[in-house]
C-alpha cells in the first residue's frame, strides 16, 4: 500500500479572502471548491485558486500545521504566502 500524503492548502479569491483547508486529496479538494457548492464559504467568496500549500506525511503534523496558521493573523498569513508566491499565481491553473 502506498504511503498516505496529507496536503495543507490556502485559497483565494481574487479580492484576497482566504480560505484554509487540510485534505488527503488535493487534486480532488481543489475540484470541489471549483464546484462552488451553494451554502459553502468558498462559493459564497468564489474562494478557488491555490496560493500556498505544504505537504505532510503525517497526518497530526498536517493538523498541526492547520491549527497553527489558522491561529495567526492576516498579516502573518499573507507574509507567508508572499514568501513563496509573491503574485497570488494560482498553483494548481494547470493541473
């Protein structure tokens, strides 16, 4: 059976709103927040494009690292996602 690989992901709209998230899938994941499934954070910000992700082979690593972000403030969350993609590029646009 091949190892488990666990994804933590931020998204963005185009004006900047934020959304984190944690899966085991990301290519899936990513698929779901393009449906735009009514009632969800994500549809009602169109929340899609991938801006920042860290992969895990632990899941309590990558819970931790959710927990931890998800504690900072705005400013440290963007210094983070400038550090690595300084235009807000959607990482996944050609997958």
């Amino acid at each position: 059976m091949p190892p488990r690989e666990y994804h933590f992901y931020i998204l963005a709209s185009r004006s900047r709103d934020l959304y984190i998230g944690l899966t085991n899938n990301l290519r899936t994941r990513l698929a779901e927040h393009h449906e735009l499934r009514p009632g969800t954070y994500t549809a009602r910000y169109q929340i899609t494009r991938l801006i920042h992700f860290e992969h895990f082979q632990y899941i309590n690593n990558a819970i931790n690292r959710e927990k931890e972000l998800k504690a900072w403030p705005r400013s440290k969350k963007i210094a983070l996602i400038e550090a690595s993609n300084p235009t807000w590029e959607d990482l996944a646009a050609d997958w």
